[in-house]
C-alpha cells in the first residue's frame, strides 16, 4: 500500500538551506571534511562525524567549517574537539609521550626484522651462486 | 522432535571427534578416516535441523524465537539460523568437522592425515563441547511465544547471509592448515612433500576468507548507509590480521615448497594465523566490545573462549618450540633473488598483522585498565582509527607492491638486479606518468600519488611478465600457459586495481548533507538532485518511507529512490541507499533524518565514490587468483603424481638473462 506522507508540493525550485554547505574554497572544504572523517561521533558507536547524521554530528560539522573558515589549522581543530570531549573523540592518536611508541614501532619493527634478516641471513658470507633455471615456466605460483 | 534429533546429531559429531583424535593421535590408519567422515556427516545434519527449525518457525526453540519472526522472507529465515551467537557457534563447528571430512577424501594415507585428523578431531572435540554445555542453540523453551523476536534486521541482507559462511571457511580452513602443522612437527617431518600438501588447503582458507571480507565490505557500503567500505572496526581487524598472515604464509609455503626453506618460519605462520583466527573469535563474541557482530554478550562465555585460545594457542606454540631447532634451515640464495624478494614479502605482511594487532587491542586494553582503577580514565581514553591504520599501513602496502613485480620474475637462487630493472622501466615509466595524471586530476595529495603509483606498476609490471612467459608464438602459447600462472597473475594484478581503487576512492570522494524540503534542490559536481516527495511503503516485515529525487546529470533525468525502513518486531530502522553507477564511480544518496528545528525538511546525503567497483573487484580478482592456484594444483596432482616427470611447457629465459 503506497500513501503519500508528504504531498508534492508544486513550487519552483528553490537552493537549498545553507545548514550544511561546503566551504567556498575547495582546498579548505578538503580539510574539512579530512576532519570530520578523523573525529568520532560522541554519541554513536565507532562512527566518524563525518558520516552521522545525529545532531551531534551535525553541529560538529558545522563547528568544523567554521573554525576552517576563520583559519584555524588542522591541529587547532583537534585541540579545540580534544579540550572538549577529550582525547577518545580523535581517531589520530596524538603524537607525544608514550603514543610515540605506537607510532614508531611499525617503522621499527620492519628496520629491526629487516637489519636481523639481513645480518642472519646474508652477513659476512661470500657465495658464487648462479639462477635456478625456471624449468617449469610456472615460476612462484608452482 | 526435530531440535531433539540435531541435539542428538550434536552428541554423535562429538563422539565421533572425541574417536577421530584418540585414533589419529595413536594408530592412526582408515579408523580415524572414517570417524572424521563420520563427523563432518552428523555436524551437517545437525545444522541442517537447525535450518529446518528456523525455515518452520518452531518457536518452541529458544534460539528460534529470539531470532526468527513469521514475516521475514524465507531466505533470511534459513540465514537466521547463524545470525546469532549459538548458530554460528553451530556452523563454525560444522566448518571444522567439514574440513577434516574433506580431508578423510581428499589426502592420502600416512602420517601427516593421521596426525592432523587427530588433531582437528582435538579441535573439534573443543568446539562441539563449548557448543554442547555453554551455547547449545537446540534448547527448548517451556512456554513458546506466539510468534519471534526477529532478527538484527541491518542482517537481513543477502551479503551479509553469505558473509559468515564464507568468513568461517576461512577462518576455520586455517584450523586444518593448523593442524597439518602440528602434525608435521609431531612427525618431524617438515619438508618439501609437507609444504606441498599443506599449500592447497591454505590457498582454499585465504581465498575464502578473501570473499568474506569483501562480502562484509561490500555489505557496509551498501547497507550502512555512509557509503564507507571499511572503518577499521575492531571487528574488521579481527578478521583482517589472519589474511594477512595467511597472505604471508601462502608465499612463504611456496619458499618451503620450491626449495626447502623458511621452514621454521612457514610453520610459525601456520601456528599463528590460527592463534589470530581464535583471537578474532573472543574478540567478537566475548562481548569485549559493541558492534552488529557482538551477539553474545554474556562475559562467561568471552571467559570459556578465552580459555580454550590460551590452551590451543599455548600448547601450539609450545610444539612449536619444542620442534623448531629439529628443523633445517634451506639451501643458500643470494639476497637478490625470489626467495629474498618473497622474505621481503613476508617481512612487510608481518610488519602490517602486527601494527593492525597492537592498534586493534590497545584501546581495549587502557579502557580495562581505566575501568579497574589502574590508570586515570583521561589516560584510558583514546582512539586509534583510520588515520593511525593509513598511515602506518600504507607505507608496509606500498613496499609490498613495489617488490611484487620483481618477485614474480626474478629467478630462483639469484638474480641480476640490473637487467630485471632495466626490463621493468617502461612500467615504472606508465606509473609515473599515471601517478601524475592523478594527482592533477584529483588533487596533490601525497597518499593518492604513491597508492596509483605503486598500483600501475603492479598492474603493468605483472601483466609484462605475463607477456614473457607467453614468450614469442603467438596465441596457441597463451592458452598454454599454466593455471598457476593465472592464478598469480590474476590475484597480483587484483591487489594492484584494489590499492588503486582504494586510494582514489579515499583521497577524493565527496560527501556532503543537505536539508531539504520537498521541491528544493541540491547541486553536487555538476549533478543536481530536486527532492520531490516522500511516501510510505510496506514491505514484507518492514514498513519504509522512499524518497522520490529527480537527478539531472549531462541533460539526462532519472527518478532515484533511496528508503529508511523500519522494522516493527525489532524497533529499528536501516537504509537502503539509492546508487548510480557511472563509468568512474558511484553516485551515492542516503535518506538521513528529519531536520529537528524544521520538520518539513530531511537531510539527504549526497556522496560520490570514485573508481569503488575496483575496490570490489580488485578483492574478488584477489580470491580469483587464489582459487585458480587451488585448481590447478588439484588438477596438476591428479594428472601426474610425480611432479618431476609431469610435462610443462618450456619456458623463456628470464629477463634476468635476455639481452637489454
């Protein structure tokens, strides 16, 4: 069964309200909107800003655009959202004291693995090896 | 009677499980064969009751009253029966028993099935009590409803009804490559033959997980409605850390396989790809966190899990211990070489599982130690997300693919790096140009430049090697040309459109909200949208309201439709969003909620995504690819047994050799 909710109503197309326009220059819409996607959404679950339409959300977009619009930069937005809500509603954790760590350890763990291969694998040996023929033609997938 | 008779059917599988692993642990031979067919027989029937029960709506069983309603369609009524803790608890045991049954037809008779029967019957014997005496979805109930109280209706979907299945033949698929594992090493027999034997089953559990994970993707795009593919949810890198190491693991197989090295490392991989696959299990169902997947939030049951992971993680790893000094280490090679550029490989896939691992528990772990009073809850609370997981992955993803086109051609041993480069530079050349194509098209952002930069070369690099072993002959040698070779191709090439697909598709989609009233219109990128009205609609189990958007792009008009439909048994409401597929991507709109200060106007949200079908398909080449490599090492075995005698086509020289 279809009902209308709403009756078509026959008007001239008219803009739409300015609530949630993007910012005029497209360079500081950018950012904003890497913004919305690296702030969480206080009241829903593991959702960025960026893709709730929760009133919270909403006002964290317009907040968003307009600390852009004034100049603020990228790490003033996240100060101000930090200072807030505290450190949980930023996605990017921040870079300093032991959260260094978890930034750094990647980057070395792969030089540490990397160096231990290398020096375990290859150090100090000299060898005179030749190619394996590729007798099957089917090479790694083999 | 029915639950009675799959509650019985249970019984039979664990006994069955308890016999297979006694037998196969100690005599070994056709006994521990036939219970392990035995089992996988009686798990089926088991599940298949619990279908029935579900597809009649027997509300006298608990499980199907809680998750079935009499107007939900039928399919999502079959796929009720594991869309809950107890089900799924049920099929992953099925799975389990399955693999060992398909191992009872499949390998052939000697120690390593013995031994891994007897150790899958173990594990089987684990799953099927934890089912039996913590989760037994055949409990009745005494007084049954009238009628169910539905399901999570986000899952009535027909990705996610296939999602968990092909989830859990990954998943569990890596409890068998796990148990020939431990079988090897109970053996002590970890060589050339047990790579070889070993590598069909891992090729068929990473493929499988491979569509699973492209199936939940694809799901969130489509049904969350925030046009997003991937949110680094714990529950994503629950199932994200066994692919990796599992992707780590097929190309470390084939080191041990070719050449009889990296053994100790390739059975640690086995060990641990399980131990991740448990990990995600108590992750997801202990109820340590929120989310669609956590149907079970009962902490006994996270506690029961937790258990049995650190008794089969330990004890695999203390076999692993035990036996890994017995294990020789391979022949020589030279750094330059396939074996070092599949050591690269491995070493950049590692390093990626356990960034993903530490970013994943983490956050769980400080929101503990806040709860119980050890840190202060301003140290507890932080996030780890997207932007921690890009850019720590990325550089790992970008390395990978930037050795994957040497590592396809270089020879075995050794190689000249300098010939293999200089062959390779017209698909460095395409990258690059590529890459700054791109990046003028689509802003100068750093991350799009690398991801199209590395995924050309990876495309290119894979397909000119490609053209090199078809060698000059015309089209007679492309047909030729082994399926293993496709397989690799393919699944390269697959990873190559996916990292392309995926970095565009981040770097420049657009999404924007707009509050509008019916007749107003909204402009996006040279589309504009006139929200016309609203109606109701009734659906099966559901009632929605559907929007009606006129969508003007290039002089063309069409009417759009996307819906919020809420469902009345389970009180919540999902979006269907409304797509318009273009060549370059999709044009994505999502009915939103009600403007609170103007009740005549909605948000409607408008997105466009960029190249999203190569994120897809690139998955499903990947999964392609892995199959194929299964295929034709099946075929290959039962055409000739003896892999020296088989006949092959000849091969060109490598590029390492060809004259410049």
């Amino acid at each position: 069964m279809i009902a209308p909710l709403i009756a078509l109503i026959l008007q001239a197309a008219q803009p739409a309200a300015p609530a949630e326009a993007p910012l005029p220059d497209p360079a500081l819409e950018m950012r904003a909107q890497g913004l919305m996607r690296e702030l969480r959404c206080t009241v829903c679950e593991n959702e960025p800003v960026s893709q709730s339409t929760a009133d919270m959300a909403v006002d964290a977009r317009k907040r968003i655009r307009e600390e852009i619009a004034k100049g603020a930069s990228d790490t003033q937005v996240r100060e101000f959202f930090v200072s807030r809500f505290g450190q949980y509603v930023s996605f990017r954790p921040p870079l300093e004291g032991w959260t260094l760590l978890l930034w750094g350890f990647p980057f070395a763990l792969l030089a540490g693995a990397g160096i231990f291969i290398g020096m375990r694998a290859f150090g100090g040996r000299k060898r005179d090896l030749a190619p394996l023929p590729d007798d099957r033609g089917d090479g790694a997938a083999g | 009677m029915i639950a009675e008779l799959g509650h019985l059917l249970a019984f039979l599988a664990l006994a069955a499980a308890i016999g297979q692993s006694a037998l196969g642990l100690t005599t070994g031979g056709e006994a521990p064969r036939r219970l392990a067919f035995a089992c996988g027989i009686f798990s089926v029937l088991a599940m298949l009751t619990l279908i029935i029960s579900f597809v009649q709506l027997d509300f006298s069983v608990a499980l199907v009253a809680e998750n079935s309603h009499t107007l939900k369609p039928l399919i999502y009524r079959i796929a009720g029966a594991w869309g809950n803790h107890e089900g799924s608890m049920l099929l992953w045991c099925m799975v389990m028993a399955g693999y060992g049954a398909a191992a009872s037809v499949f390998m052939r008779a000697g120690p390593l099935r013995d031994k891994a029967l007897g150790v899958q019957g173990l594990l089987t014997t684990g799953f099927f009590a934890y089912l039996l005496f913590a989760s037994s979805p055949f409990t009745r109930l005494i007084d049954p409803p009238f009628d169910g109280g539905g399901m999570n209706p986000l899952l009535q979907d027909p990705a996610v009804a296939l999602h968990p299945p092909a989830l859990y033949l990954g998943y569990v698929g890596m409890s068998f490559v796990f148990s020939l594992a431990a079988s090897g090493l109970i053996n002590g027999q970890i060589d050339q033959e047990w790579a070889r034997r070993t590598r069909p089953w891992a090729l068929f559990a990473w493929s499988s997980l491979t569509v699973g994970i492209a199936l939940g993707a694809i799901w969130a795009y489509y049904e969350l409605g925030w046009g997003g593919w991937w949110f680094w949810d714990p529950v994503e890198n629950a199932s994200f850390m066994p692919w990796l190491v599992s992707a780590a693991l097929i190309h470390s197989l084939i080191v041990t396989e070719k050449r009889g090295g990296m053994a100790s490392w390739t059975v640690f991989l086995s060990v641990l790809t399980f131990i991740l696959a448990l990990l995600g299990t108590f992750l997801v169902r202990s109820g340590v966190m929120t989310s669609v997947h956590a149907f079970a939030t009962d902490p006994t049951r996270g506690l029961v899990l937790l258990f049995g992971l650190s008794i089969a993680g330990g004890a695999a790893l203390a076999l692993f211990a035990w036996r890994a000094p017995t294990l020789k280490a391979g022949p020589e090679f030279d750094p330059v070489s396939r074996e070092g550029a599949l050591v690269l490989n491995n070493l950049f896939l590692a390093v990626a599982a356990a960034l993903v691992l530490v970013g994943t528990v983490t956050p769980m772990i400080l929101q503990w130690l806040g709860e119980s009073g050890i840190i202060s809850r301003e140290a507890a609370s932080i996030s780890i997300g997207e932007p921690y997981f890009q850019l720590t992955l990325a550089p790992m993803i970008a390395m990978l693919l930037l050795f994957m086109p040497f590592a396809q051609a270089a020879p075995w041993r050794k190689a000249e790096l300098g010939p293999l480069m200089k062959w390779l530079m017209p698909a460095a050349a395409v990258a690059v140009v590529a890459a700054i194509v791109a990046l003028a098209m689509g802003g100068w952002g750093i991350w799009l430049g690398f991801g199209v930069l590395v995924g050309v070369w990876v495309v290119v690099g894979v397909g000119m090697d490609v053209v090199r072993r078809v060698g000059p002959g015309g089209f007679g040698r492309v047909l030729r040309l082994p399926l293993t070779v496709w397989g690799m191709a393919i699944a390269h090439i697959g990873m190559g459109l996916f990292v392309i697909g995926a970095t565009v598709e981040t770097a420049t989609r657009t999404e924007q909200t707009f509050p509008l009233r019916p007749g107003e219109v909204a402009e996006m990128a040279g589309w504009t949208f006139q929200f016309q009205n609203l109606e109701e609609v009734e659906g099966p189990n559901y009632s929605a309201l559907r929007a009606n958007i006129l969508v003007t792009h290039d002089g063309r008009t069409e009417v759009i439709q996307p819906e919020t439909r809420t469902f009345q048994v389970a009180r919540t409401s999902t979006t269907e969003v409304a797509i318009r597929k273009t060549l370059g991507g999709d044009v994505y709109v999502a009915l939103g909620d009600q403007v609170r200060e103007d009740p005549s106007a909605w948000r409607i949200r408008i997105a466009y995504h960029p190249l999203i079908d190569w994120v897809f398909g690139g998955a499903g080449l990947i999964a392609v690819g892995g199959f194929l490599s299964l295929v034709a090492r099946v075929r290959r075995r039962s055409a000739a047994p003896a892999p020296e005698t088989e006949a092959t086509v000849e091969s060109p020289p490598a590029p390492a050799s060809v004259p410049a």
